[in-house]
C-alpha cells in the first residue's frame, strides 16, 4: 500500500477519482451507527441511487466475530457495524463524486457519507481511504507510485526515500501538504523554503539540533496548530505574533527523536523568555510549554481569552504568573515542576 501523505484535494482528488473509476469494478461508501446525516448526505445517497449494486449490512455481532475467528475482511473499509453501499463505477458516478466533495478525506459523517473506497476486479481495496484518522492509499507498486507522485500535485504518496531529508523536502515543495511533519532526520536547520507552504495548517518539527525556527516559517499565516521538539530552542522570535489563525501551540526542549549521551540540563536551556506579542494569537485554545529556562510570562498572555489548556509545567518560574486569574475560560492548567509551589 502506499500511503498518502496528505489528503488528496482540488486537482489531485479529481485526478485521483479518475484514476480509480478506470481501475476499479465497484466504489464503496458507509452509513455508520445512528448518526443523524445532514441534507447533503443524504442527496449524494440519492444522486447515485442508478449506480447502486448492493447495499451490505454489518452489525456488531458480525465484526465480533470476525475478531474471534481472525477472519477479518480484505476490504479496510468493514472495519466496523454498518450499511456498506456498493456501486458500480462509470463517469456519470464520477461526476457526483466530484462535486460532492473536493478532499478525499471529507467523506465524513454528518456531511458526507463515510470512507470512499474503491475495490478492484477481485474485490479487494484499490484506493483504501479511513477519512477521520486522515489515513489512506492506494494499492499499487512502487514504480507506479513514484510515477504517480512525480507527476500529479497534491497527490502526495510517501515513499522508503523519503527518509532522506532531501527527497522528502523535495516532495514536499512539490506538493505543498497543509500537514507537515519533520521528525527524526537529524537535520540542525529548516529551510527557509518552508515559505513556500502558504497553505499549510498543521506543522510538526521534532528536530533535536534545529536552534532556530527560519523567519519564513512566520509567513504562513493559515497556520493552525505548530508543534515545535527540540533540544535547546534559543528564541521564540516576536513574528510568532503574525500567527494570528494559531489555535494550538506546543513547545517543548529537551527533546530527542534518538538515543543521546547528554541530555541537557533544564537550567541551560537557551529559550528564557516569551515575547509580549503572543498576546495577539486571540483564537488560541491550547498552549503548552514545558521544560525550558522561562522564568515568566508577559502580562500580554492574559489576552488570550479563548484558551481552555494550558500546560506551563517543567520551567523556571518563580511564581505563579500573575494572568492567569484573567483567563476566565481555563477548564485545564498544570504549573508543576517549577521553582514554586502551585495553588490547586
């Protein structure tokens, strides 16, 4: 299998639809539990009723059993109870498949019906898609996914080469993921062509020798949730600031991808302050940060009126910084492990 990257949308996903009407027999879409679909939903149901080979139910009992018997089904999208509507391929289906939707993976309950899948002339998954766990792919060789991958934007397939840095960034200027993740290549700087990715919503960084965050990084206002590991951060610059879409911020040092001889010690860490232009991130609903060498908040913090989590354990604060008691809509806060002793 290989799997995608990113969801397939726009060009890619119409590519992709295509792709699998040519090389498939039948497509499939669920009906999940006692979910209440929205109008939407229920027309796409109505708008491929001519389409329509078979409806296939699944109970409980069913995928029970099969569990017991480790008799598990070849097709990925029967991996629980269900009414599982199987039709049969054709560019008229493809239209409403089309128009329906615009990323592979919003064929989600309520809007849409769930998981579109695609099985081939044997009945087993050609295109394998579980659309709330953002996870899916296509049943093809390693060839015709590098062909695939080379050829369509957006269509990003991960690939054994991508656990060098250099053709994994490649990839990723290419097909300009809204999800990135850069975990584990031992790398000590992000390249400034991360400014590319105007479109990207999620970025993880678990780098252990990056230092720095490139200035680049601070122009991809779409960002939503940045999640930055590493061994010893030395700034978090004042352009966090124009992050003003960020809902979930996450920093932590002393963080390692690999076995490491010297773990550094939290009072060398080189990140000791937070600039007061944080206060500008007003849709900011977590904020976490742990084990650095910050010894207080800026005031501009109690700004941040949407946050409900907010974990400032493993620092070096002296006492309790004194905002907190402004932000009203807290339901979680954790000041352990400082160098004072929190109130409950």
């Amino acid at each position: 299998m290989a799997f995608f990257y990113d969801s397939p949308r726009g060009a890619a996903y119409s590519w992709l639809i295509d792709y699998a009407m040519e090389r498939s027999a039948v497509f499939v879409l669920a009906r999940r539990g006692e979910f209440q679909l929205m109008e939407e939903a229920e027309r796409v149901f109505s708008l491929l009723e001519p389409y329509l080979i078979e409806k296939r139910k699944i109970s409980e009992h069913d995928i029970m059993k099969r569990l017991d018997e480790e008799t598990m089904h070849g097709n990925g999208i029967e991996y629980g109870a269900g009414t599982y509507y199987i039709y049969g391929c054709c560019e008229e289906a493809a239209v409403v498949l089309k128009q329906a939707a615009d990323d592979l993976f919003a064929w989600q309950h309520p809007h849409l019906p769930e998981d579109l899948n695609f099985w081939d002339q044997d009945g087993q998954d050609l295109l394998h898609n579980v659309a709330h766990e953002r996870m899916g792919g296509l049943q093809i060789g390693k060839e015709e996914a590098e062909n695939i991958s080379a050829m369509v934007p957006g269509l990003f397939l991960s690939r054994p080469e991508h656990k060098k840095f250099e053709v994994f960034w490649q990839d990723v200027l290419f097909h300009k993921p809204r999800k990135l993740e850069i975990f584990g290549f031992g790398i000590q700087e992000i390249p400034e062509s991360i400014g590319e990715l105007k479109d990207l919503k999620e970025l993880m960084l678990h780098e252990s020798y990056v230092t720095r965050l490139p200035a680049a990084l601070f122009g991809l206002t779409e960002l939503e949730d940045l999640t930055v590991y590493t061994e010893d951060l030395v700034e978090i610059p004042a352009e966090i600031g124009n992050l003003t879409k960020l809902k979930r911020l996450n920093i932590a040092c002393g963080s390692y991808h690999g076995p490491t001889d010297h773990v550094i010690r939290r009072e060398e860490e080189s990140l000791t302050r937070v600039p007061p232009e944080i206060g500008r991130l007003r849709l900011l609903e977590l904020l976490s940060m742990n084990y650095t060498g910050i010894l207080g908040l800026p005031m501009e913090m109690g700004q941040l009126q949407n946050l409900s989590f907010l974990d400032l354990s493993r620092n070096q604060f002296q006492s309790e910084p004194e905002f907190i008691e402004k932000l009203t809509g807290l339901s979680y806060v954790n000041l352990s492990d400082n160098r004072f002793n929190p109130m409950p």
